[in-house]
C-alpha cells in the first residue's frame, strides 16, 4: 500500500487544473499563520521564495506541497487533504479571484503511517 502525507478532493482537482492551464507550473505552500491561518496556498512556481526551513510534504496533480518545518512540528502527525469551499480567503492564493478556497480536511496518521514516516 503507497501511503502519502497529503492528498486531494475531486473538486480541488478541477480547480487546480483551471489555475495550471492559466498560470503554468504550480506549488501549494501551508501558510504559516499569516492571513488565512494554516490554509494551502497556490502561487505560481518561482513566485514565491522557498529555502531549507521548507519541507516537500508530497505531490497532487504534479503540484508539489510544501511546509515550513515550523509548521511541519504542528501538523507532522496528520494526513492533510486539500478541498475546496465556496468564498474568498484574505490570502494571496490564486484560486482567490474564482470565489472560492483551499481549504484542508486533516486527521492524525495511523500507527502504520507514523511508523513509516517517523522511523527517525
């Protein structure tokens, strides 16, 4: 069984795939508490300043899904799942102008995954 530390709705699929065809390669970022608390954020790739504090959580849709490491001690674990809602957030996120949000659906890992993702 392939386990992940992320995943993603249906409906999120389709928005994201709007925001690739008119914007190009992609990354989704967790915010770290500013304007939307702890929401996903699209940018479009290289538009935001990533560095080693940030961590590849995973990949949905060829969008890798980063978090800072900060954040990472928070959420380390749970699995994240990437939805959509209706409304705007107060962030920069490019799926903002559409009316609608990224949102996430967590829960904490199972035994077999923290074994797996924790073997440190």
């Amino acid at each position: 069984m392939k386990y992940s530390r992320v995943a993603i709705t249906d409906k999120a699929v389709e928005v994201l795939n709007l925001l690739k065809k008119k914007h190009g390669e992609l990354i989704f970022h967790q915010s770290g508490g500013c304007c939307d608390g702890s929401s996903p954020m699209v940018f479009e790739e290289g538009e935001m300043y990533l560095d080693e504090s940030d961590i590849l959580l995973g990949q949905l849709e060829g969008v890798n899904y980063y978090m800072n490491q900060d954040q990472f001690e928070y959420w380390k674990h749970t699995h994240l799942t990437i939805d959509l809602t209706k409304g705007r957030g107060s962030s920069f996120s490019l799926e903002i102008p559409l009316g609608v949000r990224f949102i996430i659906h967590s829960r904490l890992l199972t035994d077999e995954e923290n074994k797996l993702f924790n073997k440190n």
